[in-house]
C-alpha cells in the first residue's frame, strides 16, 4: 500500500505510472507537507500559465518545482519570463524548468557564453533562448564542442539553428 501522501500527487501526475516516475526522483515529495508547500507551489505555477499536464512533465524532469518555497517558485516564474519566453506557450515549461535552480548570474553568464562562443547578437540570442531553453541547461564543454562540430564539419551557420547544439555528435 502507498503512503497516503503519494496519492493525493495522483490527480496532478495523472497515472500511477507518472506518479511513481516522479516518486522516483524525489522521494521526499511524500514526507513534504502538501497543504503548506505543494499546493501553493502547484497553484504558483497554474497561474503563471501552466497547466497541470505541463507541471507534471516538469516534475518529471525537476520534482523540487513542487518542494521549495513559493518565493522560489515565482522566482524561477521571473526568470523564465526574463527570457523572452511568452506564459502560456508551450515553451514556457521548458524555460521554467531551464532555469529552475539556476542564478541570475550563472543565466547571464550562460548567455554570455552563447554570445561568445556562436558569435550571436544579443538578438539572437533571445530568440534561440527563448525558442528553445534547454540550451541553459547544456554545459560550456558541451555547447562548444557542438557549435565547433556543427560549424567547421558540417558548416552550419548556427544563426536559429540551436537545436543542433543539443544533438549528440557521437555516431
């Protein structure tokens, strides 16, 4: 039998199969308190435009969405608005989760990088951000050696084509 507190996740997981998935990830979602901290984090993200659907595919990625407190929540809410990501759209889970535990610094550097690194414009940059947010979530190794791969191999021009930098380049 489950403990009573990983039911009351089924609603929003909406299987037994999702709940356990993200269970798995973070196990201590069933000792925290649901009434103080998971539902207000919950209705934090419903009214930033999420739907249930998209903070359970979060979850699945990050379940501490659900255990910090709501100050950091409507944080990582900031920041993802801060990219240029609309609510509502579909990207905007995404761009939430990019930036979940990451600092404003550590954001602006990872910007920089891009900048540096792809020879984008600032322009540029907000627009394959906020088109695809992960790249946050890539390393500097990784993006480097990818953009290089991409540029001089392949002889890409990057310009809007950032979802190549998250491609493996391993056959």
């Amino acid at each position: 039998m489950w403990p009573p507190s990983s039911q009351s996740y089924l609603p929003l997981f909406g299987s037994i199969d999702n709940t356990i998935r993200v269970l798995k990830r973070g196990l201590y979602l069933i000792s925290c308190d649901l009434e103080r901290v998971v539902k207000p984090n919950v209705a934090t993200l419903r009214d930033s435009g999420l739907d249930d659907c998209d903070i359970a595919k979060a979850c699945f990625d990050n379940p501490r969405l659900l255990t910090s407190n709501v100050e950091s929540v409507w944080a990582m809410v900031a920041s993802a608005d801060s990219l240029g990501v609309l609510r509502g759209s579909r990207m905007f889970r995404y761009a939430v989760s990019a930036v979940a535990f990451l600092s404003e610094e550590k954001i602006a550097a990872k910007v920089e990088y891009l900048k540096k690194t792809l020879r984008w414009s600032d322009a540029q940059v907000v627009i394959a951000v906020s088109k695809f947010p992960i790249l946050l979530t890539r390393s500097k190794d990784s993006l480097r050696s990818r953009s290089e791969f991409l540029i001089s191999e392949v002889g890409l021009c990057l310009c809007g084509k950032m979802v190549g930098l998250c491609f493996s380049i391993r056959a």
